[in-house]
C-alpha cells in the first residue's frame, strides 16, 4: 500500500489527482467526474464549516440516501478529518436519534430524503442534490483542521444488540486502510471499470464498494430502488464490469427467471457477502455471468467490512461441495490471524477494531492474548482476540483460492453457523433478543419469541407473544416506530403462552415449527 493512503480521504484524493477527467460517480441523472466530485466534497466540507462556525466536528451523522450528497457528503466528512456515523432515512426518528445521542454527534449531514434531521439533537445541515451541485467551488479551500491520523476514527456503524440497544462499532483508519490494501488490488478494477453501489452506508459492504472504486480509479454506479428489484436489467443497462451484493439478489433474480445462460456478458468479477452463499445461487450466478470471477465474502463489522474471501475456481467441475451446501468463506485476509475457541473463529490483526462504543458490550466478545477469557473493562491490545460468535471448520481437500496466501491446514473455512441468536436478515446483522425487547415494550404484549425461518428469498423473521395486543396491526405499527423494517417480524402471532422446554426455557424449535406450519399452533 502506497505510504501516503493512511485514510480513506487519501485513497480518494490519490485517484482524484491521477484520473480527473474520468467518471468517478453516476448516481440517478447525475455524473461527475473525479475533478468535480473533489470539487464538490471541498466545497460541501467548507458548507459545512460554516454551518458550525468554524468548529471542526469530530462526528458528523450522514442522514442521506441514494443521492449526490450522501456520497459527496461521506467524502467531505473524511476531508475534514472527522468519523462518519451513517444513519437510516427509513429508519424510525426514535431509533436515529438513540443512535445520534450514543455517537456524540457534532452535526448531521442531510440529504432531501429524510424527514427527521432536526430531531437528532445536533446542527443539521439539509441540502437537496441541486443545492449541492451549485455550491460555489474553489481551487483552494482553506480547512483549520489537522489531517486524520491512522488511530483515528473512520466512521462509526451501530450493529443491532441482544439487550436492545445497538451498538455503536468504531472503525479506525488504519483499519479501513488494512482492509484497502488488500481488497482493491485483488479486485481488479480501475480506469474504466464500472463498480455497483447496492448497499445502504449503514451496511459497511459499502464502505468496499465506494473505495475500491475510488481508490483505483474506477466509477461507482448507484441503481435506484427500482433497479436493485432487476439486477440483470441493471448490470446490463450500467454495462457493470463489478458487482457485489447479499445471495439473496440472485434469489430475486431467479424468481423473475431473469437468469439467462450468458444474460450478464459485461461483468468480470462478482463478490457476494452478508449471508450465506448456497452453491446453488453460485451456480445460477456462474452460468449467466460466466466471464465473471465470483467471490464469497465473510467477516463482521467489527473485524472491517470482510475478513476472508473464497474466490471459486474457474470450472464449474472444481468446486468443492461442503455438506451444508454453502461456498467456503476461505483464508483470512493479510496480517490477520485466527484461533477457534470451541469451533468458534476468533480473529485479531489490523482489521480488527479498537472495541465497542460503549465499553460494557466488551465483555463477552474478546479473549486474552493467551485464550483466556477476557477480563472486563481492562484495557484492549492489538494481542486480543475479537470472538466472532461464528462457528468455522475446514474443509480438506478442497481447492485452494490462488489469490490467498497462508490458508489455513485442511483446506478453506466454512461456514457452520452461530453460537448464538444473531442471524443475517437480507445481509444486516440481526439479534433476536433486540427485536423480542421492542416486542416487549409494547403496551399489552408480556412475552415475546422471535425464530427465524429458511425462505426462498432468505431468512425471514416470525414472531410470537403473548399478552392482549387489540390487534396484529397496531403491534406492527408500534415495532415500526421502534425498529428498521428489516427487523420487524413479517408474521406476529398471539398465543396464549409460549411453548417450554424441560428447563423452562422458550422451547425455539417447537415455536419455529409450529410458525412454520400455522396449523400446529394451539
């Protein structure tokens, strides 16, 4: 990695200086080239400026959407040395806010697609897409701020809680930059490469979509909403040469039939992350985009968008075949290292971030240097273990990924499943016990239990409760204002009590069965 990328700002201004003239956004009717995005971000740094008085912010909250501003607005951030704590426009007012009053937010940043910046307790500066494109430039905008350092913080991301309350994941620069170093080489693009944008910036995939782009000259294409529901009319309309989305796409794309034999020429390299990859996915993927590479990405916020990647080999005849149907997560990325604790992957190395927001959330997901269990609210190194509450094994035999050095003994990583009760909803990290509290709290309801259930689209969410809630609706109503809509359960089923097993716990797998088929239930 070139000394002088020790920020996301710096693998920005690197290709903005070297590419000028080429396209670095297209985001609905509006394309910019290097040149003018950078142009852009100084002046919408200096807007923002002003806005505080001068202040330099230390966080700023991007309440934006698919919009020229968000992704200016993320750019301008990272220009004024600050950490960019992305929020929901779909989100709940009341959710945003919890997050806005955990980060310490000095400003929110907004785009015309929200309708609640005022209420985040901190200066909002709103501006629609045409407000930002005529904003004065100058060749030379004078910033009081100091340069990020590597320990700095990069952006924050608020992953969802057992207890309730999410929590607020800090990245640092070096992280990020680790993380950089290798994914953009090894992703191939560059000068006239054309990378898709399909995750929101709450979902740190984007973070690798915006940068491998930006950070090799290439130009980031953001669909609409509608075009994310056509991939392949996407691709082939953008003439994409670079995806990459949750597995759940293809499964879309498959029910639309729009997977046709050779449907995708113009792409040549595909990556998939944020919920299992099924080898039948890969294979549909394979066969309409078949001059693609194709990636399985793995790794959680914690340790910096993806920790491992398994690239599949060439012929269709080579891939392995693990048991549970899924593709290898292969070898971990550069410099990082791994240890299983009771089949658990436990990870540490530059990726790894310096410990939650809020220090209590340490607890349970470190080891000691040495294996032991983490004491809590000692001081964290970089010799400590982040548990990712994944369970892992190798497979031997299996082909190895050329493009990995260092894979472990026995072939590549699987994925066997968690240790807990988190799940991947659509590709966003999901803990039930954070939805069963949201449950809880509305009026009427006394106990909830939330199972998730296998869907041809993915994972869905099925909820029970007991309690008198007057009706189906107004629970969803209330858990709407509560939580994202990917969190909300899509059925909620009053029962008179929930079923127990011998120790008197809720019995989860009798509940998912019967949730599963309505005519079981009492």
């Amino acid at each position: 990695m070139p000394a002088e990328r020790h920020t996301l700002y710096d693998w920005f201004a690197t290709s903005a200086a070297l590419h000028k003239d080429r396209s670095a956004l297209e985001v609905g009717d509006t394309t910019l080239t290097y040149a003018e995005l950078s142009a852009l971000v100084d002046a919408l740094a200096a807007r923002l400026l002003r806005h505080l008085h001068d202040a330099p912010p230390r966080r700023v909250g991007l309440l934006a959407g698919r919009s020229a501003v968000a992704y200016a607005g993320y750019l301008a951030v990272q220009r004024l040395g600050a950490a960019v704590v992305p929020l929901g426009p779909s989100f709940p007012a009341e959710r945003n806010a919890a997050v806005a009053r955990a980060a310490r937010l000095d400003a929110v940043l907004a785009d015309a697609t929200a309708d609640h910046p005022g209420q985040l307790g901190a200066p909002a500066l709103v501006l629609s897409d045409p407000e930002l494109l005529g904003l004065p430039t100058s060749p030379t905008v004078p910033f009081p701020t100091p340069p990020a350092q590597p320990e700095d913080l990069a952006y924050i991301l608020f992953t969802s809680g057992s207890t309730g309350v999410p929590k607020g994941v800090p990245i640092q620069q070096r992280n990020v930059c680790a993380y950089l170093g290798h994914v953009v080489p090894r992703c191939g693009a560059g000068p006239g490469a054309r990378l898709s944008q399909t995750f929101d910036l709450t979902f740190d995939p984007s973070v690798h979509d915006m940068f491998t782009a930006w950070g090799s000259g290439a130009t980031l294409v953001v669909p609409t909403r509608g075009e994310l529901l056509s991939p392949v009319r996407f691709v082939n309309r953008r003439a994409l040469t670079h995806w990459n989305s949750v597995p759940s796409v293809i499964s879309i794309a498959q029910r639309l039939r729009a997977l046709a034999p050779d449907s995708m020429p113009t792409l040549r390299s595909s990556m998939f992350c944020g919920e299992p990859l099924t080898l039948q996915q890969a294979a549909a993927w394979h066969r309409a985009a078949p001059q693609s590479s194709l990636e399985n990405a793995y790794g959680p916020t914690e340790l910096t968008v993806t920790c491992s990647t398994y690239r599949l080999p060439v012929d269709r005849a080579s891939w392995p075949e693990p048991a549970n149907g899924t593709v290898p997560i292969g070898a971990l990325h550069p410099g990082l290292q791994l240890r299983l604790h009771e089949e658990e992957l436990c990870v540490r190395g530059p990726q790894r971030f310096p410990g939650y927001l809020d220090p209590a959330n340490n607890a349970d997901r470190f080891l000691a240097p040495d294996g032991a269990p983490y004491e809590p609210f000692t001081p964290l190194t970089d010799d400590h273990w982040y548990r990712t509450g994944d369970r892992v094994d190798t497979l031997p035999g299996a082909p190895g990924d050329p493009g990995d050095d260092g894979a472990p003994a026995g072939g590549p990583l699987v994925h066997l499943g968690r240790v807990d009760q988190q799940v991947q909803v659509h590709g966003y990290r999901v803990e039930l016990g954070e939805v069963e509290a949201a449950m809880r709290a509305v009026p009427g309801v006394i106990d909830a239990a939330v199972v998730p259930l296998t869907t041809p689209a993915g994972i869905e969410l099925a909820a029970a409760y007991t309690g008198a809630v007057p009706q189906e609706d107004t629970l969803r109503t209330a858990l709407r204002h509560r939580l994202p809509a990917y969190m909300v359960p899509g059925t909620l089923t009053g029962l008179d009590a929930l079923p127990l097993n011998r120790n008197g716990k809720i019995d989860r797998t009798a509940l998912g069965e019967a949730l599963r088929s309505p005519a079981r239930l009492p």
